[in-house]
C-alpha cells in the first residue's frame, strides 16, 4: 500500500507567498496540504487555493486565541469557554465552505496550578466542540505537544487523550498523533503509534530533535512507515517539519 502524505505549508515552501505554496505543493508532487492557521484569508479563498492546484485540504487548527500575545489554543482556558464556542462556529464555517472533514482544537498552556480546573474546561469544551463537528460530520482532533517546544501545553502524551476519548465517549473525538512529539516526550515514537493506532485519525512527521526532513535523528522513520503500512493506516501524514534548505531540495527521502 502507498502512503499519503501532505504538506505543511505553514512550515514547507515558506520561501513563497502563502497563496503561491499550494501549487508549488502540487508541483512537487504533494496531493494534500495542511497549515496550522487559515484565518488571515477568508474561506472562499482558502477554498480557490486549494482547488486551483488540484489539491486536498486535510487538515487546520481552530482559532487559537491570541497567538501574537502568547496563546496557545484556548480549549482549557478557564473563562474562556464563550470564546472557545465562537471559535467553533468560525472554524465549522471554513469547513462547510472547504470541504475539510477534520480539524484539529488546541488545548493551550495553563500554570500547574491550574491544570484541575483547566480539566474540566478542557472536558467541556471538547464535549460541546465534538458535538457540533458530528452535525457537520466532522472530527475533531487533539494533539499532544513536547514540553520543550511548548513549555506549560495542557496535553503532552498520547496516554493523557486516550483517557480524555474515554471519559468522553465521543466517536469522532480522535488522536492527531506528532511523531516528533510522541518520540521527544517518551522515546518510543513507532511503540506508542502501535499502542494508540486505534484512536488515531492523523500523523505528523519531523525529525527528531532538529524538526527537519525525517530522514536522520532520534526517529526511526522507516521503522514508523513500516508500522503503518503493517496496520493498514489510510489516513493522511503530515509533513509538519522546517525544510533544512529550500523544500524541494529535500524532498528525497519520499521516493526513498
């Protein structure tokens, strides 16, 4: 079986304009794209993006707060929860214009001393944002992120949301499953890829520790694309790394 894989073209093709990446994606022979953010376009335009290149649109972050001032989603932000809710109605109204089936819902970084309360909120907050993606028959993601890249990030490992998925109960609340932070935070990325595969409806490569290509490091990516053509994986993988030099320069480690 061949694997899908997407570009990341909020880390992939930078050298361009963002409107310019997309078919330059194309051209390099990606048949999907994600981005961390589409919201600077509106959804018509994010629309006509992705269509005149011929692409898929696999996959986007909800609004995520203030990123300029420090936010990081806000999905487990105490007194945020009105905000959070807007911020769903305005990433379902990019899908329904899109077509895009899932998308992912930043926790955000809370102080230790408030990861109790940021639970709960981060429990309902889920609850409503899965609920209103199941109407639009949508999933909704959660990401867990390293410490290091992201210091105080309410969730950190692939264990953490398969308890959450649990106490939830929701069927289309899924895994978006970083190999780059799975492999920072336990050293095992391919054994907690096997261990969580059941909730897993994304993947996310880079190399390990750098974020470059995944073709070196502390990742055994041969060992990761073995393991999922062994499962059977259909999904998309996300090339969410920074290009060492410029992209198509170090695309080769696809074909090998």
């Amino acid at each position: 079986m061949s694997l899908k894989f997407a570009a990341n073209l909020s880390f992939m093709f930078t050298e361009l304009p963002f409107h310019e990446r997309f078919q330059a994606a194309a051209n390099a022979g990606f048949r999907g794209v994600e981005f961390l953010f589409p919201y600077a376009y509106s959804p018509t335009e994010i629309a006509e993006f992705v269509q005149r290149a011929g692409l898929t649109l696999v996959l986007h972050n909800l609004p995520p707060g203030d990123w300029v001032a420090g936010d990081r989603g806000i999905a487990a932000l105490v007194g945020r929860q009105q905000e959070f809710r807007a911020s769903v109605e305005t990433a379902l109204s990019y899908a329904d214009v899109t077509g895009l089936r899932q998308m992912h819902i930043m926790a955000g970084c809370v102080d230790d001393l408030d990861r109790d309360s940021a639970r709960e909120i981060y429990l309902e907050n889920l609850n409503h944002a899965a609920r209103r993606f199941a109407n639009a028959g949508l999933t909704a993601l959660i990401e867990p992120i390293n410490t290091t890249d992201m210091p105080g990030y309410f969730l950190n490992h692939p264990h953490e949301a398969h308890q959450l998925f649990s106490e939830l109960g929701e069927p289309n609340l899924r895994l978006q499953f970083d190999c780059y932070h799975a492999q920072i935070m336990g050293g095992d990325a391919v054994g907690a890829l096997e261990m969580h595969f059941p909730c897993i409806s994304h993947i996310q490569i880079a190399s390990v520790p750098d974020r470059h290509e995944p073709d070196h490091g502390d990742c055994d990516y041969a060992a990761v694309f073995s393991t999922l053509k062994k499962l059977s994986y259909t999904g998309w993988i996300g090339c969410e790394y920074h290009p060492a030099g410029r992209t198509e320069a170090g695309l080769a480690w696809r074909a090998r």
